[in-house]
C-alpha cells in the first residue's frame, strides 16, 4: 500500500480554475509527451474519407431522407432542419474532433464523486453553450450579411493557399495553440491563463471552451457546412443565417454530451473509483484532453494541410 501511495502522490499546489485543480501528477512530463505523441498520431492517422464521406454523409443522409450534399436547401425551415442535422453528422470531422478536448475535464469533473447524478452534467454543457451559441450565431449573422463576400463562399478550388484555406489554417491554429496551453496548465507546466477571471467567474473556463467550439465555424471547410454557408449568404437574412449556424453548433454539443453521459456511465464503476482515488489523475485527464486536440489541430490544420498544397513534407498513412 505505501509503494502504491508513492507512486501515485501528487504535487499539489492551490487550484486556480475549473481546469487546474492543484494536484498534479509527478511525471507530468511523461503526460505531455503522450499528449503530443497522440495528438500528432491522430493527426497522421485520421482520414477525411471516412469521417466526412461514410459518417458524416451517410448519416446526415439518412436522418434527411435525401442526398443531404446535392439536395439544394429549399427554404428557410429545411435550412433550419439542414443545419442541426449536419452538426450531428458532421460531429466527428477533423473539425469537431477537438470538441473532445473538454470532454477530459468534464468526465473528470462529474466522476470525483460517485454520490454525482448525471443531471450534474446539464450545467457544464449549459455553460459551454454559454460560450458556444453567441459566437455561432453571431458569425451566422454577418454571414446573412456579407457572406457572398467572405472567403468561405467560394466553391473554386484553386491550386496553393486560397483565402479559405488561409483563414481555416489561421482559425484552427489559434485554437489549437489555446487548447495546447490549456493542456501544460492543467499538467502544471505553466502559469494558468484563466485563474485570475476564474477567481471572480468559476465558470469561464467552460465557456472559453464554448467560445472555441463556437469558433469551428468561422474556419470550416466541411462540405455540408459550406452548402449551409451557402445558403445563409444568399438569402441575405441575418436572422437566418444566425438561427442556422447557432444550430448546428448545438447539434454538437448534443452529441458531446452522449458521449460524456456515456462515459461518466462507465467511471461510475472501478474506473471511476480509480480517478476519485488519486485527484492527480484528473489532472492527467484532463491535460491529455487538451493536448491532444490542441496538437491535432495544429499538426492536422496547419502542417499536414501545408504537406497536401505541397510546400512541407508530411509522413501520409497508407490508407489515404
């Protein structure tokens, strides 16, 4: 039993925000090397085909009842109809992959205490749609008003760095880099960037995540968002194009919070118990969260895009 405690003792220090508890694991630099290893395998690993084309099509196919990216969006109710359905669908694309970076400190926040309902997940997921519906909506917004104008209407695909790939690296790097910090903060590498505001708003680290996952949007190349985007500027209405992207934005959260249910149904038992024994490994959850969503967003958006336009090299798996 003392070998155990050893082993598993932490360095604590005092918690600053809903993200960085206090106790951190002894080898956290073991736990951002895996967190990088991951996230750069993931990025290697991942292929559009299958998420976009046999997931995200097939199903937004068959919850429409039609060929969901070829089917034009006839009106503004299927529009509304199209947009949720293919944020479900489109939920696990490379772009909605690092929506499961706050699942680590959700799933590690609700499995500290076994006594937890599951009802204690509704107000986490409430404060990331805090975060998350404002910026979708309002990017929808300015999308009803200027969208024929903005890059990503653009059905070309020229050769090189067009402006919508350009602006899908620029969004997706930032965020990317904001979820790498959040991970070294929750492993205690660095300062917490959130513990000031955290002191006056404990929940502002959930909606920072909302605002991130808000953010998807401005920076999605996704084809069935693009027919969406589409839609939404060429119909010039503001009202619209805000309803449609703050929707489909909740289509992902709806499918985030499945899958934290199912999780948080798991840690109830012995998997559970070992997380509440030893709080340095939520910690280490969460960190390796953030880290290798933050990773797969840099390493998939940025350096493997730039390997595909043919200006870097980049390991490609067999199977692309």
């Amino acid at each position: 039993m003392t070998n155990v405690v050893a082993e598993t003792s932490a360095i604590s220090r005092p918690g600053t925000s809903m993200f960085v508890n206090g106790l951190f694991p002894r080898r956290r630099a073991l736990v951002v090397v895996v967190g990088f290893l991951l996230g750069f395998l993931l990025a290697y690993a991942w292929s559009p085909k299958l998420a976009d084309d046999q997931i995200g099509f097939n199903s937004a196919d068959a919850m429409l009842g039609h060929n969901a990216l070829t089917t034009p969006i006839a009106g503004i109710a299927s529009g509304v109809i199209f947009a949720f359905v293919s944020g479900l669908a489109g939920s696990f694309t490379a772009c909605n992959v690092m929506v499961l970076g706050a699942v680590g400190p959700l799933v590690g926040e609700s499995a500290l205490s076994r006594r937890e309902s599951l009802t204690r997940i509704a107000r986490p997921i409430g404060w990331l749609a805090v975060g998350m519906l404002p910026v979708s909506a309002l990017y929808g917004a300015m999308v009803g008003i200027f969208g024929t104008h903005m890059p990503q209407f653009s059905t070309t695909h020229s050769p090189g760095l067009s402006p919508r790939i350009i602006q899908a690296m620029i969004d997706f790097g930032i965020i990317g880099l904001v979820m790498i910090v959040l991970g070294l903060a929750a492993a205690g590498i660095v300062p917490d960037p959130l513990a000031a505001v955290s002191r006056r708003f404990p929940n502002a680290p959930l909606v920072l995540m909302g605002v991130l996952i808000g953010a998807f949007l401005i920076g999605r190349p996704y084809p069935l968002f693009g027919q969406m985007f589409r839609s939404a500027a060429e119909r010039h209405n503001p009202l619209y194009g805000a309803a449609a992207f703050a929707l489909q934005s909740l289509g992902n959260i709806v499918m985030m919070s499945l899958i934290v249910v199912l999780i948080s149904l798991v840690l109830r038992g012995r998997a559970g118990r070992w997380l509440a024994a030893e709080p340095a490994r939520v910690s280490a959850l969460t960190a390796s969260g953030f880290l290798v969503a933050g990773v797969f967003a840099v390493v998939y958006w940025d350096v493997r895009l730039l390997h595909f336009l043919g200006y870097i090299w980049f390991p490609t798996a067999p199977w692309h």
